[in-house]
C-alpha cells in the first residue's frame, strides 16, 4: 500500500486543477472588483443612498445563482459540464454588460440578477471532480480556492485604481470580457473528462436529503453570508476611520496574504494527517471569534488584523467543504451534489447582502455582527456531529 502522499498528482489533474483555478480566477477577479468600491460609488446612483438597495444590489447576484444552480448542475450530469460552464460563462458576461450601463441602482439590480443567472460553479467544480482523484480532491480545491483568494487580494489593490480610472462601468464590462477569456480557457486548455455514466439519475430528493450533504450546504450558506454581510459595512467604516477607498487596498492586501500563511498548513494537516475534522471546527470557531472582535474594533489596523483571521477561517472552507462534498455525494450525482451546495452557497450570498442592509440600516454594524456570531454557532453544532470520509488509500503496482 502506498499512502497518498507518496502517489503525486498526475499531470493532467495538475493540468486541471491549474487551468480550472484559472476560470474560477477570471470570472472571480471580476466579481471581486466590485466589492471594495461598489458601497461608495452606489451613493453616486439615483436610489443609491438607501442601504438596503445598496445590499440587494450586493446580493442580487446571488439570489439567481440560487435558482440555477440546482439546475445547470443536474444538467451537467446528463449532458457534460463543458456546454453548461460555456453556457453560463455568456450569461454572466450579458450580466456584466446590463450593469455597466445602468442608470439607476434598480438596473444595477437587474444587471446583478442577470449576472447570477449564469450559475456554473456547480459544473465547475464537479468537473474538476471529474478529472483528479479523491486523494488529490482537496489539493485541487485548495488550489481553485487560493486562486481565487489571491484574486481578491489582487482586486483590493487594483479595485480602487480602476474605479478612478475607468469608473464603475469599466469594471463591469471588464467583468464581461473576463467571462469571455474563461471560454476560451476552459475550450482550449481545459481537459476534456470521460463522458456521463449511462444511468437513471438518482432522484434529487436523495441528495438534497442527505445528512452529511445538509450539514455542509448549511455550512457554505454561513460562511458566504458572513462574508458577504461584512462587505456592506467594513468599506464606510474604513472610510469613517480616516482611511480614503483608495488605500483600503493596504489593509485589505496584508490581511489576504497573511491569511494564506496559515491557511496552506491547515489544509496539510488536514489532508495528511487526518484532521479534516478538527480542521474544520477550528475555522468555524475562529469565524464567529472574528465577528465578536469586529462588533467592537474601531482602529484601522485592529480591523486589518481581524479581517486577515477571517480570511483564513474563510479560505480553509473554501478548500475543504467543496473536497468533502464531492467525496460523499453519491457517484452519479456530484452535480447534482455541487448544484445544491452552490445553491446554498449562492442564498449566503443574496442574504448577507439584504439582511445586512437591512441590520445596518435599523440597527447598526454591531447587530450585523451579533446576527453573523449567532449563525455562526449554530453551524458549529451542526458540525460537531459530521462524520468525515474516509481518507483513500492507493495500492502499489
């Protein structure tokens, strides 16, 4: 027997995973952008001084991934992820292109919407269960999910610059034009993966019921409406400490690539010596830790330390839960799998956006905190009771 650190990735799974992180990098870079500027520049917008639209605007986005990533990701079981991905890539960029001409925040909601509604990361992320082997699943997933961290730190330096240089319109169709350069990347470089098994799909309730499946869909809804919740109020309270938006780039940035130094040896530890588990429940813990901490810092600098600490709670489940999912869904339905965990993923999103809007305006950052903490713990205890997989085992030839 050989164990799985001695049977290296061969090179079409790094072929994969590489071109594959590329894609998510792209079309990521895009969204990203947006995100340290877009609660400043929305002031600018007829019916942008609202907070709660300013949040839709924000979770628009992911209110129609929820809707089409049951879907594309069943879709992609049947007919091949590579049409899907292809599909939704085009989608995505008309998106882009809706917002950048909008007028008024309701049709930069519509834009947003429309962005959603090209939903593939269910494909994706299947597809790159397709082509590497379950001992090299969460190396894969790391590397999709450190690219499209380094990305975002990438966008919070280059956000701020852009949008005083080709305005909020340009960075939208930027988005639109990376979309485009994912198609090319993903027809091209992309390996192609075997063809979809011949069989009767299983019935989405056995999937959608699962139990291990449901503690970790609950688990990436928590994670991304904390994350998204926290881009509503950190960008004004920064500007309110004295930081201008375009400096935000020199908190935000130490944070990300400090969060990677810690983030690469969990995902080892993990992976090696068998604590997914641990793993896994450190990360929630240090997550609801951060919301505490946040709910009564003031200073820059006590924000960047903080921020970095949820980059890491955030990039090790990042890694982690799309690698578990794909390893306990059942063999004919990691589509299936990987759409109703982006479905989930996507609803994060749309309430992080919404509810945090909705907190801030009536009550305040600190109840947007608390609201996050709460969630938070009861992840936690949902979590306490997971059973993780088996780690495989390969045999010597």
């Amino acid at each position: 027997m050989r164990s799985p650190s001695s049977d290296p990735m061969t090179r079409e799974e790094k072929r994969a995973g590489v071109s594959l992180a590329s894609i998510f990098a792209l079309r990521m870079l895009g969204l990203f952008l947006i995100l340290p500027v877009f609660a400043v520049f929305a002031h600018t917008l007829p019916g942008g001084a609202d907070p709660l639209l300013v949040g839709l605007a924000l979770g628009a986005y992911g209110a129609t991934q929820a809707l089409f990533q049951i879907p594309y990701g069943r879709l992609s079981d049947r007919v091949g992820r590579k049409p899907v991905i292809v599909a939704g890539l085009l989608i995505f960029a008309a998106g882009s292109f809706v917002a950048a001409a909008a007028p008024d925040i309701y049709w930069m909601i519509a834009g947003r919407v429309i962005q959603g509604a090209g939903a593939i990361s269910a494909a994706v992320t299947a597809l790159a269960a397709d082509l590497t082997r379950e001992q090299h699943r969460t190396k894969t997933m790391a590397m999709i999910g450190s690219t499209i961290g380094l990305m975002f730190a990438v966008s919070l330096v280059v956000a701020p610059l852009l949008y005083a240089w080709i305005g909020m319109a340009g960075i939208f169709t930027l988005t639109g034009a990376l979309a485009v350069a994912a198609i090319v990347m993903l027809l091209k470089v992309v390996p192609t993966p075997p063809p979809p098994p011949a069989v009767a799909p299983l019935p989405l309730s056995s999937v959608l019921f699962h139990g291990q499946l449901a503690r970790l869909n609950f688990g990436v809804l928590s994670l991304h409406l904390m994350q998204t919740a926290l881009w509503v109020i950190v960008p004004p309270i920064l500007v309110a400490t004295g930081l201008p938006l375009a400096e935000h780039w020199k908190i935000y940035l130490p944070a990300v690539l400090a969060s990677f130094a810690v983030m690469v040896p969990a995902i080892v530890v993990a992976e090696k010596y068998n604590r997914m588990k641990q793993v896994f429940i450190a990360a929630i813990v240090l997550l609801i830790l951060v919301q505490g901490g946040l709910a009564v810092a003031s200073g820059k600098y006590a924000i960047g330390v903080l921020l970095m600490l949820f980059f890491v709670g955030f990039n090790i489940m990042e890694a982690v839960q799309p690698s578990l999912i794909s390893r306990v869904a059942p063999a004919t339905a990691k589509g299936a799998a990987m759409g109703i965990y982006n479905t989930t993923q996507s609803i994060g999103l749309a309430l992080g956006g919404v509810l945090g809007g909705w907190l801030l305006k009536h009550f305040g950052a600190p109840a947007v905190h608390g609201f996050c903490a709460a969630l938070g713990s009861a992840w936690l205890v949902m979590a306490a009771s997971m059973v993780p997989p088996v780690r495989p085992r390969t045999t010597s030839t």
